[in-house]
C-alpha cells in the first residue's frame, strides 16, 4: 500500500502481534518490536527466536519488505565478497542470488507456522513497474516495491495479497487543447482483495 496509508496500523491490530521492523515507520504505534534489527543476519535471528524461543505472540509482521530487500543485498554482497549488488553480472545479485534468499525466508516463515501456530503479515511499499502482457500490449501496474523476481516469491507464498490506498479519482481542467487531468484524493481508504489489471493482488479462499 501507499505510503502512510495505514500498513503497520492494520497489522497491528491481528492478535497479539510482534514486528521485525526495518524502519521507523511505527514509533507512532504502541506495539512491541523486536530489538536491534539492523541487517539480514539480525532478520534471520529473531525468526529463528520466535520460532525456537518461548514467547506469547500470535502474530508476526514483517514491516515493510523493502527496506529489507537493502539488508539482504549487502549480507549477499558480503558473503560473496561483492562490492555492491550491480557487481553479479547480469542483474544475477537480484534476480537468482537475492531471490534464494527470498525463498529461504519463506520456509522460514513456514516453520514458525507449522510449529508455534502464528500467524504471518508482510507489509511493503508498493511499486509501478512494467506488466509484461503476452496477450496484447504492455501496461504499468502496483506491485510489491522489490525486485520482480523477489516479488513474485511472496505474492506467490502468501495467502493473500491486498493493495491498500486512499480513494483516487482525477478530474478535468480546462477545456479543448489546454484541458487536462488532474489527480484528486480523499482521506478514505480502500482495499482491494482481487487481481486487476492495474495492481496485484489476490486472495486463497474457499469462500
């Protein structure tokens, strides 16, 4: 969802809920956090504290994604002895190496399912990027704002997908061939639980 648009507000509210926050978008909210988040390896070990250690908490958020996708770049970098991501050739850092790392973290996710019974939120920023359409042209569509490949391991892990924003509309200014479209919102906001043309999303139900 848009920035501000109320990702962590929502999150916080599953029950009893603790976040691994990568930034400091939630000291506005009373929730508990766990401390000292500041790289990959530090993600990596507070899942596994919540998986393995004893604790209360019934929900877990992950807020937001990519300000992790950062993290994960330079633990990658330096595992390989990379100065930066743009040194694997061929967008290989982000497309394969990073995208591996993605999936780990899924079964991680997984494990801390299967075993304490929690439930999982991810939080992310969204993105306008490319929409590849082998049926007809190519149109620009919201996304999970990390690289598409890393992108399309979560949509495809979880549950659901749901794009939050405020209610958006444009309105005319002007006429003949100085008329434009101007944008326009309000305070209300929407959230949108199927797939459309214009951003991701989905939703696995029985119902």
């Amino acid at each position: 969802g848009d920035e501000s648009v109320g990702k962590s507000q929502f999150a916080s509210n599953a029950p009893a809920p603790i976040f691994i926050c990568a930034e400091n978008g939630t000291n506005h909210l009373n929730i508990k956090r766990m401390p000292g988040v500041e790289t990959w390896v530090d993600v990596l070990e507070s899942l596994q504290e919540l998986k393995d250690g004893p604790h209360q908490y019934k929900t877990l958020v992950l807020d937001p994604v990519n300000w992790m996708e950062p993290l994960l770049w330079d633990f990658i970098c330096k595992r390989d002895g990379k100065a930066n991501i743009e040194e694997y050739q061929y967008f290989k850092g982000q497309k394969i190496v990073a995208t591996a790392e993605w999936r780990k973290l899924t079964k991680t996710l997984d494990a801390i399912i299967a075993t304490r019974g929690m439930h999982v939120i991810l939080t992310a920023h969204p993105s306008v990027r490319k929409h590849k359409n082998p049926t007809g042209d190519d149109f620009d569509k919201y996304g999970v704002g990390i690289w598409e490949e890393g992108a399309a391991v979560l949509r495809q892990w979880a549950d659901f997908v749901f794009f939050a924003r405020k209610v958006q509309w444009t309105e005319k200014v002007g006429s003949g061939a100085f008329a434009k479209f101007k944008g326009k919102n309000s305070d209300e906001r929407e959230m949108r639980t199927q797939l459309s043309a214009a951003y991701d999303a989905k939703s696995r139900s029985e119902e």
